[in-house]
C-alpha cells in the first residue's frame, strides 16, 4: 500500500495517537476550583460582589468604561439592544449566518429583524450590503465578528453614524480579536459577548455587556438588573422609576460563573496567544493547497481572529473539479482528523421563524407583527448566505502549539486535496443546506 493511498480507501491513516489534551477546554486549574469553592462555601451564588469585581478587570481588560455581567450571552444581545432603544416597529440589521441570539431577541422588544449578506471571505456581514437595507425605523446594526474573524468595522460605523444609528457588537465568537489594532467589543456602541462553556471565553453560563455610553449601561441595568437600578442612576428619563424592574427579567451572572470568569480572564490573553501560534501555523502549512484557504486576516492587517472559537476553512470547489466540501470533509475525517465536518449554520432568514411562526399571538407572523411591510425575506434573497454552507468546513481547534501533531492534522487536509480525483467517483455531493441552526446541532 502506498502512502499516497486515502485512508478513505483503506490507505494508512495520516493522524495517529492520542490528541485529547491539544483539544481540551476550557482549561481549568486547582485556581478556577477554589474560586469556585470559595464562593460556593460562603453561600455567595446569587450575590453581585464577585460579579462585580469581574465587570471591573473585564472592563479594564477591553479598555472601556462599563462591563455588565449576564446570566447568558443571549440577555446581554436582547440588554444591549433595549440600550440602544430598540422598540416597537423599530427594525435591526443583522448578519443571516450567524446564531439566534445575534438578533432573535428583537422579537420580544416588538422590533423586526432584517438580514443582510455576509462578505463570504470574512463570513462577517458585507459592508456594503447594509445602506439600502436601512430605513426610517432602523435602530441598529448589529455586527457578529464570525467564529473569530473581525468583521470590517470602519465602513460600518462610517454607515450607522451617516445614519444617525447605532452598532452593537456580538462578540461571543471573537473574544480578545483585534480589528486592525483595536479589541473586538470596543468599537460599536455597545457589545455583547456570550461566556458559556463552548467560547473561547470560557467561564459557564454566562454573559458580559461593554460600552462607553453611560445611557445605554443603565438601560441595560435598568432592563435585567433590579438590584442595582439605584440612586446611582444619571439618565433623566430613567430616574423616577429607578428600583423598578423595567424589563421584568432577572439578568444577573451566576456568581460560581463569575468566580470562573476572574480567574479565566488572568490566563485568557497567553492562552489565546498560545492558539493563535497554533493554528496560523496549521495555516501556514496550507498556504497554496488546492481548494482550500485560511479563514483568517491578512497577517500585516492587525487584525487578529482572537481565540479561533469554531474554526472553520474556506472551500473552493472549482479548483478541485467542483468534489463536494461534503466528500472532501469524509476523506479528511478518514484520515483520523474526525471533527471535520461539511457546512456551517444554516442562514437564519430560511428558518420557519422569521417567516410564518406567530409567537406571542399577534395573530400574524411575530416576524413582520409591528412592521410597516413584508420585510420577510424568501429564499434565494441572499445567495452567499444561502450557499457558504458549501464553501466551509471545519478545522481542528487547537489549543496548543505542539506543531508535531499540527502537522499530522495538516497533512490530512494536504492528502485529501492532492488526491481529490480518487473521491470524485462516489462523490454523494452536498445536501441542499448544510448545517442545522448552530455548527452543533447538526440534522
Ligand atoms: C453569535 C452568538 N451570539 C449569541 C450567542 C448566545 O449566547 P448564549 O448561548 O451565552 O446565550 C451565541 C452562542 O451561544 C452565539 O454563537
């Protein structure tokens, strides 16, 4: 047998041996557990002082004035657009390939939600796909820096200031990324970052808010965080109801997640750093194989993809006479690298939910219930949302740089792309839409 035979084909499998700890994460230590202990002997689970304290580092960590902790990266998404005023027949814009929480929660404001294309190099909402998508009643954009990769932040705030509105960051993929020199999180007008377990900002469940506009944090106090909606408050229309709960929700962080959160952070930028060696070298490797490119920044643009939360590749079915990313990905998985899978989220405008579901019973589709028109939007609206699923593909999420058993992972790509004739023949090619509604629920 040659070594040029695809494990596919019964050929010698190019990843060998046990790779667990180069995968494992979050990583805990006996700091992390104490942490934990200690808030969980004193019975200081629903408190906000350890919270408190992770706002501050947070904060200072981001290089911005106000951090808020959440109970998950969903109620800071929905918190910081009640920030930002969005409300009844309001609309905002949003990438389509992204989770739900980027823009779902509109719903339970009374705002509409409408998509734009996403740029299919960055896989970040297109720049230039959001002007003639706003209107009298849009509040916001809101910008998800996609499995790590920035989105183009300056054209878009030069649009949303022309435009008098505002932008919310969804930063739950891209912890600690930079856009040209600055930190993801500091450079709309508020963000949101998601903290459960599977980020690369790791701590349970939990969420975080940012900003420098002292309005926007105390609407978001306001809206889930009772206990602080205090004497404290500056914003004049929110003064006389301070004590009250406006938006009915109990928001905070869980302090057991906080605890982690502390200590994660002391560690978070050297772990990322220790990532990115990693996986720009498996990158690197790459570089000019057939078929395949690195998702990620150009190396002199400062921009940096942060933790690489759910790597994926590019995919370019041309150059390899149009094989489906679906038997690219098997062949690659045969070779012992078996978390490569064919696709990413199915774009969120072809869910049955921004459609026909009516789920507080306006008696009409919640989607267009407070709209002044049909802004649903039918599929083949957004052909490069609808069909990146077949230009993408997983990648192995390395921790660490151990470039020995990188190289392995590499080479199981290489292969599969060197001898992409072999797979040609029972090619089953791609299903129509490739993914489920996150990378981890797969149908
Ligand atoms: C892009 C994006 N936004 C928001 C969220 C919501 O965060 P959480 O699960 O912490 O509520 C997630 C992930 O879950 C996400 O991937």
């Amino acid at each position: 047998m040659t070594e040029s035979k695809l494990a596919l084909f019964g050929g010698k499998k190019t990843v060998k041996g046990d790779h667990k700890k180069l995968f494992a994460w979050p990583i805990i230590t006996r700091e992390d557990e104490k942490a934990v202990l200690e808030v969980l002997r004193r019975g200081g689970m629903s408190g906000i002082d350890v919270t408190q304290e992770f706002e501050k580092e947070f904060a200072a960590w981001q290089g911005v004035k106000y951090a808020l902790g959440f109970s998950s990266g969903t109620a800071s998404l929905q918190s910081a657009m009640f920030g930002c005023k969005v409300g009844i027949g309001d609309e905002i814009i949003c990438p389509s390939v992204t989770y739900w929480a980027s823009c779902l929660q509109a719903f339970s404001l009374g705002a509409s939600v409408v998509f734009a294309e996403i740029d299919p190099n960055t896989l970040c909402i297109d720049p230039k796909d959001i002007e003639h998508r706003i209107t009298d009643r849009t509040k916001a954009i809101v910008v998800v820096h996609f499995i790590g990769h920035p989105a183009d932040m300056d054209p878009i705030i030069a649009i949303a200031r022309k435009h008098n509105i505002k932008v919310i960051e969804d930063v739950s993929h891209a912890q600690g990324g930079l856009y040209k020199g600055r930190k993801t999180g500091t450079i709309g007008d508020v963000a949101g970052y998601s903290l459960m377990s599977g980020k690369s900002f790791a701590v349970g469940e939990a969420g975080m808010l940012t900003t420098n506009d002292r309005e926007i944090y105390e609407r978001a106090v306001a809206f889930g965080h009772y206990e602080r909606f205090n004497n404290s408050i500056e914003t004049p229309s929110l003064k006389p109801f301070a004590g009250l709960p406006l938006g009915g929700y109990k928001y905070r962080m869980h302090q057991l997640s906080s605890a982690v959160g502390r200590v994660q952070l002391k560690y978070y930028d050297e772990r990322i750093k220790e990532i990115q060696q990693a996986m720009n070298y498996f990158w690197d490797l790459l570089e000019g194989v057939r078929g395949i490119r690195a998702h990620r920044p150009a190396k002199d643009s400062g921009s940096t993809m942060g933790g690489w939360y759910a790597a994926h590749g590019l995919y370019v079915p041309e150059e390899l006479e149009g094989l489906s990313v679906t038997r690219f990905s098997e062949a690659v998985r045969a070779e012992g690298a078996d978390m490569v899978y064919a696709g990413i989220n199915k774009p969120l405008h072809t869910h049955p939910l921004f459609h026909a579901c009516d789920v507080y019973g306006h008696g009409k589709p919640t989607a267009i219930a407070n709209a002044n028109r049909d802004l649903r939007q039918p599929p083949g609206s957004l052909p490069i949302s609808e069909g990146i699923g077949k230009r993408l593909f997983g990648i192995p999420w390395f921790k660490h740089y151990q470039p020995r058993a990188i190289a392995q992972y590499a080479k199981a790509f290489k292969k599969a792309a060197r001898y992409y004739q072999e797979l040609l023949k029972d090619d089953p090619g791609d299903r129509p839409a490739l993914g489920g509604w996150s990378s981890y629920w797969r149908h």
